[in-house]
C-alpha cells in the first residue's frame, strides 16, 4: 500500500519485529503516525520505519514504563523534536524510575515538545486519543482508581494500558503487559458485550505470565480468551532468545482453542531445537524487521533474530483487513515441517 496517500478511514498498522519487546505504528498517510511503544534497547525498526514514511507523529503512546517498550522513547522524540504532537505515558512508578522519557522532557527547550499527557481512562467511558476521517484510537484501561490500586499491589504490568484501534468497522487492541487484573477491571467497567471482539490482539506480555498466580496460568489464559476477549488474529512480540520461556505454551494453546491465527515476530527454542535450519527457510520479510538471514548468535552461542513472521503488517482499508504475506508465511511454515526437531507451539 502507498503509505503517501492513503484513502480516508485507511492506514497501516505494523507491529515490528524488534526482538524481545514491542513496537507498533499505526501509519495514516500524509506523513503521519501514531507511535505505541519504542521498542527495546539495540532495536533500530521503530525509528527505521518512522524515517521511511513518517514526517510528524500524531500522538506517542507509552504504554507503561518498561525498557522493553520505552527504551527509544528519546530516540524517537529527538528525532520528531517539533513534529510531534502529543505525548501519553502514565505514570505507574515513582518519578525516579521513570529515567527514559521524563528526561527527555525536563531537558527540551521550549516549543521543542507539546506538554505531556497523562494515559488513563476518562471515568465512565474510553478515552479517545485521536480521531479523524473515520480512524479512532481509544484507551480502554487504566483508569485513574485501577493505575493507583495497581501500584498499590505492587504489580507495574498491572496498570499497562489497553488501547484500541477502530477502522471501517475494524477493530485492533494493543494490550502492552496487561495481566489477568487489568482485563476483568476491564470487563466489569465496560457497557460492551463480553466478550470483546476484535481482528488482532497483540498478546499481552509477549506471550507470557498474565498473573504472578502460582499453577493458576492455563486457566487464567483460557478465561482471558473465552470470556473477556476474542481475536481472530494474535501477535505476539518476541525474541528468540529471550529467557523468560515466552511464549508460554498455555498462552498459544488458548488462543488456538479460542480460534485465533497466532503469528510470533520471532522463533523461539519452544518451537525448533535447531533454529539455525530454519533461519534461510522464510521468504521475504516485511522490511523493517529485526530478524535476520545471516546467523546471529548471543556471547553464550545461542541463535538470536531468527523470523517467524517478523515484522507484521496489517492494512486496513474501507473494504477490507488484511496481514500482508500471509500466505506465504502460512506455505513456509508448511515447508519447515520436514527440519529436525520443528515443532512450533502454535501448530501441536
């Protein structure tokens, strides 16, 4: 799609491929985007993409203050210095812990930012964030008394914001690290039906835990997916080499249940014993993607950067929703079947 000129009530959505974190833009067209999260450190696609498409950010969302979502946070402002428009982050720690974009803020000259905004919920309702031509981004959770009792819990993945993006009847929800509590606040509070339908979901918490509940997750997962929100697509942000078991096996295995399409940015050692052979087996991937054809390896020897799907692109239109390369991931992943010890979650 042309990202130039796009028609009213079209955009695209990419959710990036940045490794072990989150990064998604939704581009409008004319130059313009909407940020929600950065990316984590040593990723490059956010402000890669941004370069190729964007010359002013309508709004950048933080969803909460992890370095796994906020580390480019000054990166991206520095680089939009006067071209970005509005700023949301919440504030769910104290302002000492907050080091990323609160110093961007205190450092800027007058007229370089627009004063930033609290991200949370106006009472009784979802507060909307940008509106135009048909295109609306809304904040569904937190609201100010479920930010405060979530810091009060103690639980910072407690109060990550829960977005949602509304196109030509679409519907796409950004969940950040929303856990169990964050999504029956949400259903208790809101007027819709439960439960909440939408096109894609990016899965919260890259797959992971959605509760510090011990031996209580599968259940937790199969509530989430059966009674509070139902995807016709899943993306889940994550690295190949990350170290936190993501994604966790009860999180793919509910939203299969649930009929959802599950699509990883990455390929984890949950899926392949020998990631390597699967690494020259994907065609083309969505560019700007993390993921890599050449090996890449950690200090330890561990493969790093090996696509699933990479970067996913979602495009919009006022006829249609569809994820580009769709097919041809799904006949890739087809052909991978044959390589030793190739066994993704997704597909057992």
């Amino acid at each position: 799609m042309a990202v130039k000129n796009l028609p009213y009530a079209s955009c695209e959505c990419w959710f990036l491929d940045v490794g072990q974190g989150t990064s998604n833009v939704i581009l409008l067209g004319g130059g313009r985007a909407i940020v929600v999260d950065c990316g984590p450190h040593g990723s490059q696609q956010t402000i890669e993409l941004l370069c190729r498409h964007v010359d002013t950010i309508e709004a950048l969302i933080v969803s909460h203050n992890d370095a796994d979502h906020d580390f480019n946070v000054p990166q991206v402002l520095h680089q939009y210095r006067k071209a970005t428009k509005n700023i949301f982050f919440l504030q769910d720690r104290s302002p000492v812990d907050l080091p990323r974009t609160l110093a961007v803020l205190r450092s800027a000259k007058d007229g370089d930012f627009p004063t930033p905004t609290r991200l949370e919920v106006d009472a009784g309702a979802p507060r909307v964030l940008f509106s135009e031509h048909g295109i609306e981004l809304s904040l569904l959770y937190p609201d100010l008394m479920a930010n405060l009792s979530a810091q009060a819990a103690g639980g910072p993945n407690q109060t990550s914001g829960v977005l949602r993006l509304r196109c030509n009847g679409r519907r796409i929800v950004f969940s950040g690290d929303a856990t169990i509590e964050a999504w029956e606040y949400l259903a208790a509070h809101m007027p819709e039906d439960k439960p909440l339908l939408c096109d894609i979901i990016t899965v919260p918490h890259h797959g992971g835990k959605i509760s510090t509940n011990p031996g209580g997750e599968e259940a937790l997962q199969g509530r989430l997916y059966k009674d509070l929100i139902k995807p016709e697509f899943a993306v889940i942000s994550v690295g190949t080499n990350n170290q936190h078991g993501h994604p966790k096996a009860e999180t793919v295995n509910a939203l299969v249940k649930a009929g959802a399409t599950v699509l990883c940015t990455e390929m984890t050692e949950r899926c392949c014993d020998d990631l390597e052979a699967t690494r020259s087996m994907r065609g083309p991937l969505a560019s700007p993607s993390r993921s890599t054809r050449e090996t890449s390896k950690t200090q330890s020897g561990r493969s790093k950067d090996v696509a699933c799907f990479g970067s996913v692109v979602a495009e919009i239109s006022t006829t249609h929703l569809q994820i580009s390369g769709l097919s041809r991931y799904q006949r890739d992943m087809r052909n991978c079947t044959a390589t030793s010890g190739f066994a993704p979650v997704c597909r057992r």
